[in-house]
C-alpha cells in the first residue's frame, strides 16, 4: 500500500435517495428526469458516458462518448464505423454505458445492443457540427497507428482543399450507432455504503423492476 492516502479516500453519500415509490413503472421516465437534473447541475459534459464493447478475443475495453440523443427507442452516440469500438460492434453488437455524476452521487448503468442508425439521421447530425469537427471526421482514421501529428496535419491540409466550398459531406465510415437497452441500474449514493439500486430489466417486452444489495 502506497502511503495509505489512497486507501483513506472516502466520500460518504447524503445527497439523495431513490425509493421505489418514486420510481416510475419503464425506466425512460427516470432516465430522462435524472438526465436533465444532471443538465442543470454544474457538471461540464452530463452527456459523456462510458461505452464499453468486446474485442473479438474476449477482452472488453471502455471509453468516453457523447450522447447525442435518446428517447424511447434508445441512446444515439456518434464514431467512425471502421474505429476499434466501431469493429467490435460489428462483432458483437453488444455493449453497455454508463454515466457517473458525481455531484449528484449517481450512476446509470446500461446494457443493450447496439445497431447504425439511419444514414438520414447521421447526415442531419454530420451537417450540424461545426465545420472543423466534420473535416475531423475526413481527417482522423480513427484508432489506427500514426507515425506522428505531421499526419493528421498534412491530412488536414488537404481535406481543407478538398472541402474549400466550405461544404463538407459526411464520410460514408462516420455515423450514429444507437444502444437499445434491456437493463437499466440506477445507483443513488447513500450513507454508510447502503447505496440504493434499483434495477429494470426488458422480459417479454416488459419493464419489471427490482432493488439490489448495495
Ligand atoms: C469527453 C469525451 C468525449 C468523447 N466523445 C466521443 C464521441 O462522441 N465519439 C467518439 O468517437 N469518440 C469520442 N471521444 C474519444 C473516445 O473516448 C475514444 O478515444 C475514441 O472514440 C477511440 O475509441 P476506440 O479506439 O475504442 O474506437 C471522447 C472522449 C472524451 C474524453
């Protein structure tokens, strides 16, 4: 053990509870009421979430995305379709998210697969970034090894003339993949590491909902 400084960090949780009585019967209408809690709190991206997939070999691997949007038929996030996450989607459309905000002492868990969305979808979101973002896409094979920056600067050079009318189409490798959840864990914080947990699982194409040991 280090100094033992690591091993005395704790926090004790007080700032809220989740009871079963105030959770609603799908888990959509807790998502979406915790999301814009964690909108309105003073959290710099409440959007960033953890996507987590599985390399052909067994191996899972995390990393952080945007959520772009999300309603009853699932979360939108965007990557380029050929990035490591993007082929281990391919492999296994299975993955899982998960936020933590930490102001609030609260984590979601998500499981589900994962599927494209619409090309229509990804060209009007492509279309509503900004400018340099959308020669991004062009200009970072995202995921593959690069001798240096002078790569992605010289790529950036010329993308920027390819696109000098200023109208840059979407890559055909870039998009929107959307997480259709069949577990949702809500995790509020609470004292002396009795956390609440509530879980709603999809059976049968119905939402049922139980509470787990902290
Ligand atoms: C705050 C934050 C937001 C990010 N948002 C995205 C995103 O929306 N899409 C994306 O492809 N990568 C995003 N990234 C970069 C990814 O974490 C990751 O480095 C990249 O997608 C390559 O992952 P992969 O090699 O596993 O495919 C973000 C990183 C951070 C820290």
């Amino acid at each position: 053990m280090r100094d033992g400084k690591i091993a005395a960090m704790r926090q004790d949780y007080k700032v809220g509870e989740l009871l079963e009585s105030s959770a609603p019967p799908e888990p959509w209408e807790l998502f979406s009421s915790w999301f814009e809690i964690a909108r309105q709190a003073r959290i710099l991206e409440p959007n960033a979430m953890i996507l987590s997939t599985v390399s052909e070999d067994g191996q899972p691997t995390s990393r952080v995305v945007l959520l772009k949007d999300f309603n009853h038929r699932g979360l939108v996030f965007f990557t380029n379709y050929l990035s490591q996450k993007g082929k281990h989607l391919t492999n296994n459309p299975r993955a899982s998210i998960l936020f933590w905000w930490e102001p609030l002492q609260r984590q979601i868990r998500i499981e589900g697969e994962v599927g494209k969305i619409d090309v229509e979808e990804s060209d009007t979101y492509f279309q509503s970034r900004p400018h340099g973002s959308c020669l991004g896409a062009w200009v970072s094979k995202q995921s593959q090894t690069i001798a240096d920056r002078t790569v992605l600067e010289k790529r950036q050079i010329e993308f920027e003339k390819k696109f000098a009318d200023g109208n840059v189409t979407r890559p055909d490798y870039w998009g929107g993949y959307r997480l259709i959840p069949r577990k949702f864990e809500f995790w509020q914080g609470r004292s002396n590491r009795l956390h609440d947990r509530l879980l709603y699982s999809m059976k049968q194409d119905t939402w049922t909902l139980v509470r787990l040991a902290p």
